[in-house]
C-alpha cells in the first residue's frame, strides 16, 4: 500500500506538502477507515481554489509515468507559477510485505523527466539523471534484475524508441525495467507495478447522460446479466434511491434501461443528476472485474444528499476495506465521528498544508466531540 507521498513545485503546491498515511492516532472508533495500520479512507476539506484537484492530478502522476497512458484531466500546466525551482518533485513510498519502497523524481513538464531514483528497505538501487547524461545502476542485483541489459536501455532514451507518441515522458529506468526484465512474482516491484496500475481518478459528474450511445450500450451489456442488473438496484437502494429496473431490448434492437412502473419509464432521461452521478461510480468502480488499490474521489458528494453522502462512504468501507480511498468534500455533515475520526478528517488550505482536525487544535478531540461544530465555530481556521 502507499505508505508516504510528498509533493513539491506542483501548480498551486510551491512549498513541500506531504500525506503519511500511517500517521494515525490511537482512536478505538471508526477503526474501519484504518487497514493494515495505515488510513484507507480520508476525507478532504477545503475552500474552492485550494488545489483539492490539483492534489488529486499529482496522487496518480505515477499512474501516468509508470503506464505511459494519458489522463482525461486538465494537465496543462505543471509547475508553481510562483516558484524559481525548474522542476516539480514527487516522490512515493509504498510499504509490501514488510518492505518498503520509495520511487521519487522530478519533472519539468509534462513530458519532460529530469531525475529518478528507487530506494529499497533504505538501499539505492538506481539513479539516472536525464538532465545531466548521469546513470547509476548501482544495485540492480538487489532486486534480482543483473540481467537488464543496461545498455540497450540507454541507446533507446538517446535515440527516442522508447515512445511513438511526442506528447509521453521519457521512459523511466523503473518502467523499463518491470517491463523487460524476468522479476520474479513475488518482486516488490511487481507489487508495486500491480498497485499503481490499480490506482483510479474520479470526478463524480453527470457525464453518463452525455455520453456516445455505445459506450451506454457497453453498459448495457452488462446488465443483460440478470445477476449484475439485481446487483445495481440494489446499489441505488443502498443509497436511498427505492427503485425496480428493468432492461429491454427495443424494436430496432437496440437496449433500454427503465425504472419499473406500471408504465415504463426511461432511465437515464428521467433519473435525477444525483442519481446520474451514481451511475458514473457504478460503472467506474462497482462493475470492475478488479478491484482497485487506489481511489482519489474529487468532490464525490457535489450531487448528493448528506444521508446519500454518508451510505456512499459507509458502502466504499464495506466494499473496498482495505483500498485506500481519499475524498474530497465541502460537506460538513461528513465531519463526524460516527463516520469518520479525526486523523482521516484533514483541511487542505489556501497556501497548500494539509492537516489533519487531530493536529489542527491543541485539545485532545474525543469520540463525543463534534467535530462540525467545532469547525464551523473557527476551531481549525488557522489551518485553512
């Protein structure tokens, strides 16, 4: 799992900011946003413009790096406006098997990798420094990859082979490594491959209504399942919408999804947004043969109720224990105890900390402690 990510010179980040999800406190309540000693569900805070989205664009700049797949989300712009440094840092530590990981590096651009270096269990193994010429492979026995032909790596980073597309990074040493040399199973870097490919980015949004009709049709299919069709009126029941589907299949062969009345009624024309937006988890997240490792849920309850809001985090504990999932809300009814504790309940502020409600007062927060209360009455201002 992600144990540590730090973050430095990203759009509105200038100074270093850095989440350490096993920094919890001794709580014996909520216990189920904690997994395997470290937070797995984290709930944001944060006014409008303080960078919830930005955070959420750096968390899965990994994703991006080690996959060499775009991202449908606004990256445009990397560095702070603001700073003189040349290059934006990044840098995560994941914890397997009671080993631990950290990969860092810097980059320019979007396109443009400057520096990367892994360290394992407190051992560098590599470093290559593309802005200098500058490679050490120092301990790739480490890690049982001696093998990796070392050379034929860097005659492709000169002569641009590593990528067919101008708009991907340069191919990181780790990418090429997973991808070209025989690592065991068992390999920390195959878990940490297999974790960053896991990782998911979402908006919540009504896009769903918006989108080609055969990509509705791909969803459809997968409602053909009476199995899977039970499995989704369940999920909108689990979350206050008391409704009966039904799927047809029209005239001119085409699929049709309806809420069951004694006269049909389409589905996606007549659903409310909030109900829309729960289709766009359903089908990003529910209806994935795999599950993820990794979710950042941007603004997840824009379209929702509160009572809504708090069964779909009730559900995410329920369905993802131990996937660690980072929401972000305005919603101050979520500030509670009952749901969530204070070190997974953070205020990410104007000038780009993040803190947790445990460290934002010098009181000793309990479990009859009202958090929303305490919030709105400034307890914590200095710290947005």
């Amino acid at each position: 799992m992600l144990k540590k990510f730090t973050l430095r010179n990203y759009k509105n980040f200038k100074d270093e900011i850095s989440i350490d999800f096993h920094n919890i406190a001794g709580y014996q309540f909520s216990s189920d946003c904690i997994s395997d000693g470290a937070i797995s569900k984290m709930l944001i805070y944060g006014r409008n413009a303080t960078g919830k989205t930005n955070l959420g664009t750096a968390f899965m700049d990994i994703y991006r790096l080690m996959t060499g797949r775009p991202m449908s989300i606004r990256d445009e712009i990397l560095l702070n406006a603001d700073s003189k440094e040349d290059s934006a840092f990044f840098s995560y530590t994941f914890q397997f098997m009671g080993r631990e990981l950290n990969y860092k590096y810097f980059r320019s651009s979007n396109w443009e990798l400057q520096y990367e270096e892994l360290i394992i269990d407190s051992t560098v193994i590599f470093k290559c420094d593309f802005a200098e010429g500058s490679y050490d492979f120092m301990n790739l026995e480490y890690i049982e990859a001696e093998t990796a032909i070392t050379d034929r790596y860097l005659q492709s980073i000169k002569t641009g082979e590593e990528s067919e597309d101008d708009n991907e990074v340069k191919l990181p040493f780790l990418r090429w490594v997973i991808n070209n040399v025989a690592l065991k199973s068992d390999s920390i870097l195959i878990k940490m491959a297999d974790y960053v490919q896991r990782m998911i980015w979402i908006t919540v949004s009504i896009s769903m209504l918006h989108y080609p009709r055969k990509i509705n049709d791909s969803f459809y299919e997968l409602l053909e399942n009476p199995e899977k069709l039970k499995d989704f009126e369940e999920f909108l029941n689990a979350m206050g919408i008391e409704c009966s589907l039904v799927l047809k299949k029209l005239p001119d062969g085409q699929r049709e999804l309806y809420f069951a009345h004694e006269k049909l009624i389409p589905f996606f024309q007549n659903a409310s947004s909030g109900t829309l937006a729960l289709v766009t988890l359903y089908r990003r997240l529910v209806s994935r043969v795999w599950e993820a490792s990794f979710i950042y849920l941007d603004e997840f309850d824009a379209f929702y109720h509160y009572e809504m809001a708090e069964n779909l985090i009730r559900f995410f504990k329920i369905k993802y224990p131990k996937c660690q999932i980072i929401m972000t809300s305005h919603n101050t009814n979520l500030m509670t105890n009952r749901l969530m504790r204070p070190d997974c309940l953070f205020i990410l502020s104007r000038i780009g900390t993040l803190t947790s409600l445990c460290n934002a007062t010098p009181r000793e927060l309990r479990e009859g402690h009202n958090l929303e209360k305490m919030y709105i009455s400034g307890e914590f201002e200095q710290y947005e």
